[in-house]
C-alpha cells in the first residue's frame, strides 16, 4: 500500500515540479540503487526484473525509469539470498542449489550444456532433447539441477512426467521438495503433485516458479491439462517438460481397432496439447535405456547391391552424456573382466535353473519344510540369505573397528512376477527363516557348515580387496546374535500399497534393522532406490528379455560404498548371466557411440535365413533375449566349454592342421586370410567343444563373417587372422565372456586398439591336460573383433514373428 508522502512524491516527480534526485529518500529506490544494495550491475537487476514473477511491482514507471519501495526490494533480496554488503552474491537458482548439493564440475558442466541446448534447439515430441545416463548413476539429481538452471534462464515452470507408479511419482515429489527447500521456504518455488493439486493458486503463488509432477497416465495429463487451462497466468508460461525414465510411453504411434490410419499416441498426443497451450515447450528426455530411439523404424541405408542393412534411427535433437561419478557401481562391475585377485570376480554367484524352476511352481516333493536346509533344490537361495546375514556381520565389524558408525543393508529377491509363483517362493523363504531361526536357537553348531561355506566365501573377496575379516568365532557369534534376536527383517512386496508403506522421508525403502530382505516382483523393477543393497537373487527369465526392462530390474546398480563390493553377490542362473552380458554389451555400445558420435552411422540389424545368406530384420522384431553385439570395443567368442576328447579330438585336430597354415602362426603380425578358409576352420572348431549350460551362436559368428566381407562396402571377400600357439589358460579361467584376458595384454592392445579396417579372426591354440582342467588335446579357441572404425551391429539369432 502506497503512503500520502509516497503518493505526494510521486506526482509531484510525475508533474516535474522536482527533480528525481531531490525526492528520493530512504523509502524510494531506483534501478541504480538497487544495483548498489546488492552490489551487481543494473543489468543483473534489469534481468532479475524480467525473470522473476515475484520481482516487486514498481510503484511508479517514469521516463527516467522505475522506482520501487525500499523493504519490498530488500525483503527481495534477503528471500533471494542476495545480502546486503555481502562481497559474493549467489545470484542464480543453481548456484544457490550447486552450492547447497556441492556438484561437481563435471556434473555442473552437463547441466549447463543441457540447458543451452534446450534454449537453442528446438525440440519436440518426435525430436527430444536426451539426457543419457546409467542406471542408478544419478539422472533426477542432473535433472533437477536442469530445472533449477532452466528457471535461470527465462523458464517459468517445469513439468515433471514419471513413470506411472505411485512410488515413482512420490520419490520424485520428495527429491524435489528436499533440493528445492531453500526456495519453496522463501516462497519462490512452488511444487506440486498432480494428485494433490489446489484448487485455484492465488496470486502470490502464481508469482512462484512452478513444478508440477505427473505420472505418464491419461487421466493425469488431462488434469494437468485442465488445471493450466483454469489458469490464464501458466499458459503464458516458458514451460520445460522432462520426461523421466523416458521410452515408448511417452512418444510413440498407434492404430485404433478398426481403423487403418496410424494416429499418434494419447500420451504423446496430450503433450502435443500442452505445447499448444504454452507460450513454448522445450522437451526433454530423461532415461538410462535409448532403445526407444533405436525400435522406431525410419528406413535402411541401401547397401550397393540394392539390399538394405544399416538402420537409421529416430534423431533427437541433442544428446548429452550425464557423468558418471566416481561412486558409481554398475554393469561393468557386474559384467566386466576381472581376474581372481580382483573382489569383482566373486560377484557372480550361479544358480541352477534347476532351483529358480522349483521357486516358481509349488512341488513339495522337490521342496518341503523338513528338508530346506539340505536339499539341493534351494541351495542357491538358502546360501544367498546366509552369506547376506554373514555379509552384514562382517561389514559392521569392520566400520567399528574403523571408528565409524554401523550401517544397515538390504538384500532383493526377485525370482518371478506371477502372483502363485510369489505365494510359493514366500512360502520357501518362510520355512528357510523357520528353519535356521529355529536351529539358531536351540542348536547354533547345526548352522556352522553353513556358515564356514558363506565366511570363507566372503573372506575371499574382501582379501582380494586388502581388506580384514574379524575372528571366525566372533562372526559366528554375530551370525547367530542376529538370527536370536529377530534382527533380520523379511517384507514381501507386491503393489504399490504395499511399497509406499515401507518408504522413508526421502521415498527410498526404508531401512529399519541391520539385516533387510525385500522379496517382490515388478514393484521392484523401476525407479524405487534401494540403499546398500549388497545381494540380490534373481531369477527372471522370460522368453522375451527386454532390454531396457532388464536393465530397470538392476537395482544393485548405483552409488555404493566399494568396500560393500567386497561383500556383495549377485545370485542368478548361468542362461539369465549370459542375457544380462548380452544386455549390457549391447547398452555399452550404443553409449558409446552416442560418446563418439558415431551413431550418426546407424546400428546394423541382421540376420541369417535358412541358406545362411545374410539379410537385415526390423529392430523391432528382435528379441533382445536372443541377439549378439559386436562393436569395436567388444570381442565375439565362447566361453565356459569342455573340449572333446579320444579319436574325435584327434581327427578334428588334423584336419584344423591342415587348415590353418604354419606360415601363419606365431609371426607376431596379421594375415589375410579367405572367407571361405575362415568359414571351413570355424566349422571344425565348433565340433570340438562341448557347452556346459548355454550354447554360443556359432550361426552368430558366421553370420557376422558374411556380413563383414560381402556385404559392408569396399570388401575384398578377406579377413584378418592372427594365429598364436603355446598358450596355457585354465579352464578355470575360461569364461571370460569379454575375451580381454584371454587374449593378454599385448594381444589386446594389437586388436582393440590399433586402426584395422577389416575384421579379424584371433586363433589361439590352447594347451590340454586335466592339469589345466581339460581333456588330453590341445585345442585352437577362435575370438572374432569387427573392424575398428565400424558401426554396433546386433546380429538377432531369433526374432519375433
């Protein structure tokens, strides 16, 4: 409210009987003032003017500018953290939110650029723009950091779309909530929930930068949609659109029943709406799985002799890679090549499809409540639950013995998604609790061979990580402390309901003894952060593995603790490990060429026919469970066999003498080598070994052979073999899936490094003897590298019909 004095003032500044200088006292400020209260320039204040919405109103505009009331100006100031006389002004909402969350430079950089590229590309449902980022590795902390930087820049309010859980939505409104509190306490931020929204905003929070949160859900979008129709303000707004664990939901085309015209989706449809009521929508793409990008067909790149083979994908309209921080544990870790002295390498721990098959069909006769501490039918399981207890011990003791205050941890079965399955697999775990409770209480010596098998398991790895086990009477001690005094909490989760009622203050799982063991299906799959998860048992094994799916499933990736790696296992079959290699193979790939920029050249997509001629097939036909990557950074070769033994080794081995040449081996250099010759040898090998649970794509290998010298241009029908004997490897030390420590250092170096045009053939002959763990025979073991500067291509061994 304006003073007598203050409207005196102003007319008389109005009618010129003063001059401006002359009238301003302590309670009237200009622009130049306001520069010298907050120590910036008048243009920072000019564009605080105009960026704003809670800027004050002046109380007169006069030709040689405005002026303003003195405390509305400061009480500005103080909400905005720009103090009086203070020498370094915060002066941006990120700045103010870097400080508080201490990012990186890093971390900083990316959301700079990926604001700049929102304000100077245009972006659209069909063309996003992409923040690309591992799972687990931090994308709400980057986005949200894009938010706050976007309101910097001139957005005035930010539309949040979550995947449609209420779990998602919920974590993603407290995240929110939480970095933002300075500023939704200083009344400059106002976040909402779509489920929760006010009826009318007043005109003090219309003032506010606003952030809604939506899941993808039709009848959400429509109330969003109606609530900014109710608000004339917010469709004048500069609208950011960040749609988080982005993929089909969110663009994508479909035919109605009946009707042979495609029409857009009504997701994407609904945003099409919100641009339209907008002054503008700048639309980002949030997601750890591009697939999406890659399984909308375009067209194929004509190959010269009329066929098509490399796919083009969908374009957005920028890309940027989010950091990964130095905490990050994912799949490489899971996934990698580490030798035993390496805690990495005691990751895996395989379960029998034997086991997780009895898990998803009640059989007492397989299973029963007198025999699950002995039979073998949950031998994986029942160690999984053991060692996790073991585990926990173990990492207590040793945050004690460092001074620092125990944790607590997590453990996640995930077996199936069938709600019978899940009543079955419940009821296994119930009667291993009662079991070994029951055996803790009146016989502890009972558990002790369990015990020895999970400590010396654990004292392996945390060895290998130079780390220190407490005594083995005090473990056991702990061991059974635990199980004595109902430490170790089992919760079964099925729904949504049954997710929200476990979540803490910031919508993670809550943790609420030492030892917490989650058991669930899909509710688990996405989004929901699970804190010092260091074990998970996993069963899921569908004909059809998604990829993008499978790698949601991936809670144990994530911001860890390495001294956890050193107790954590992931517990699942030998068939589901080999899809999941696959899997990350192919993610790695595809990031990487996004890296490179290398994706402008499109992806490969091939398969062979029954005459073994190679030909393209539809990205979205592929069954990812069913699919081989090659790429320059990844090797195509088998792993975890026996070779054959007796007479057949002998002729095999014969005729692969006469195959591969003696002038080839052993030069240190390449040769090259017939595409033919090469088919012949590989055809041979193959009848030498034996596969102890999943086959290799031997059509796979061949395949790629074709494709590399007959139909990818400027092929002289070659390739490029590089043969080596004398080798010595166990077959301990066999399964290397990457085949980077098969070949060694030097090997590795000469082709994964080295420019080479063509593909290569690595042929190396391996020594036998049941002293390395193989029949009498030497063997030769093939390794295929495509060429360097090539494309990814996905070779699908199957697809869809």
């Amino acid at each position: 409210m304006i003073t007598r004095i203050d409207i005196r003032l102003v007319s008389d500044i109005h009618n010129k009987t003063i001059g401006y200088e002359e009238i301003m006292s302590d309670d009237l400020v200009g622009i130049n003032e306001i520069a010298v209260m907050a120590e910036v320039t008048t243009q920072a204040v000019a564009n605080w003017r105009v960026r704003s919405s809670d800027f004050p109103l002046p109380i007169k505009e006069l030709a040689s500018g405005p002026i303003f009331r003195r405390p509305q100006i400061s009480a500005w100031l103080r909400r905005n953290k720009r103090k009086l006389g203070s020498p370094k002004i915060l002066s941006t909402y990120y700045d103010r939110l870097k400080s508080c969350r201490d990012d990186d430079k890093a971390l900083a950089k990316c959301i700079e650029e990926t604001v700049t590229s929102l304000e100077t590309e245009a972006t659209s449902g069909d063309r996003p723009g992409m923040l690309l980022g591992k799972i687990q590795s931090g994308k709400t902390r980057c986005f949200v950091g894009v938010i706050a930087h976007g309101f910097d820049r001139g957005f005035d309010m930010a539309i949040v779309l979550t995947k449609g859980t209420k779990t998602l939505s919920a974590q993603t409104v407290r995240r929110l909530e939480t970095d933002f509190k300075e500023f939704i306490e200083d009344d400059e931020f106002l976040v909402l929930d779509i489920m929760n929204l006010p009826g009318t905003l007043r005109r003090s929070e219309l003032r506010r930068k606003i952030v809604i949160v939506a899941k993808k859900q039709a009848r959400n979008l429509d109330r969003l949609i109606e609530f900014i129709s109710n608000h004339n303000d917010l469709r004048n707004r500069k609208v950011l659109l960040i749609d988080d664990e982005a993929d089909l939901a969110s663009v994508r085309f479909v035919r109605k029943k009946g009707d042979q015209n495609i029409s857009q989706g009504t997701i994407a449809d609904q945003i099409d709406q919100l641009r339209q009521m907008t002054q503008g929508i700048a639309f980002l793409q949030v997601t750890a799985t591009p697939y999406s990008l890659y399984l909308q067909p375009e067209g194929y790149e004509h190959a010269a002799d009329g066929s098509t083979y490399v796919f083009k994908p969908k374009r957005p309209a920028f890309t940027k890679l989010l950091p990964i921080h130095a905490g990050y544990v994912g799949g490489d870790d899971y996934f990698g090549s580490f030798d035993t002295k390496d805690p990495r390498s005691k990751l895996l721990v395989e379960v029998t499809e034997q086991e997780q098959d009895a898990l998803r069909r009640a059989d007492r006769r397989r299973i029963s409540e007198h025999n699950v501490l002995e039979s073998d039918n949950v031998a994986g399981l029942r160690r999984a639950i053991i060692t996790f207890i073991v585990a926990v011990g173990v990492r207590q003791w040793q945050q004690r013995e460092a001074g620092d205050r125990p944790k607590k941890y997590a453990m996640v079965i995930h077996n199936d998604i069938q709600r019978a399955a899940h009543a079955w697999q419940d009821q296994v775990i119930d009667w291993i609790f009662s079991s070994i409770v029951n055996a803790a209480e009146k016989n502890p010596n009972h558990l002790r061979p369990l015990f020895d098998r999970a400590f010396n398991d654990l004292n392996s790895s945390v060895s290998a990580n130079k780390g220190h086990m407490p005594p083995r009477v005090e473990a056991f001690d702990a061991f059974i402390d635990a199980l004595q005094s109902d430490d170790v909490v089992v919760e079964k989760v099925n729904s949504d309901t049954d997710v929200m009622a476990l979540l803490d203050n910031n919508a993670e799982l809550k943790l609420r003894t030492p030892y917490n063991i989650w058991v669930g299906g899909n509710i688990l799959d996405r989004g929901i952060t699970i804190p010092n998860l260091i074990s998970f048992y996993y069963g899921r094994n569908p004909k059809t593995m998604q990829a993008d799916t499978v790698l949601q499933h991936s809670r144990m990736y994530g911001n860890r603790d390495r001294k956890d790696l050193a107790v954590t296992r992931f517990y699942t079959s030998r068939a589901v490990y080999e899809r999941l290699y696959t899997i990350n193979s192919l993610e790695n790939s595809l990031r990487n060429a996004f890296r490179k920029g290398a994706h402008d050249a499109g992806v490969v997509f091939i398969q062979s026919d029954t005459d073994r001629r190679v030909r393209p097939c539809a990205p979205n036909k592929v069954l990812l469970s069913n699919v081989v990557t090659v790429s320059p950074e990844y090797l195509l070769l088998p792993s975890d066999f026996q070779t054959k033994g007796g007479e057949t080794m002998t002729r095999l081995q014969k005729k692969l003498d006469h195959l591969i040449k003696r002038e080839w081996r052993d030069i240190d250099g390449f040769v090259s080598v017939d595409r033919d010759t090469i088919v012949a040898i590989i055809n041979v090998i193959k009848k030498t070994m034996v596969f102890d649970a999943v086959s290799f794509e031997w059509n796979a290998m061949l395949g790629l052979i074709d494709y590399y010298t007959d139909v990818v241009k400027n092929s002289d029908n070659r390739i490029l073999v590089w043969a080596e004997t004398g080798r010595k490897l166990s077959r301990a030390g066999s399964g290397d899936k990457s085949g980077r420590s098969i070949l060694g250092t030097s090997l590795r170096k000469k082709v994964l490094d080295e420019p080479r045009s063509k593909p290569a053939l690595i042929l190396l002959q391996q020594e036998g003897g049941r002293d390395l763990g193989w029949t009498a025979h030497k063997f030769w073991w093939p390794l295929f590298a495509a060429p360097t500067d090539s494309e990814p291509c996905i070779f699908a061994t199957k697809v869809a019909e």
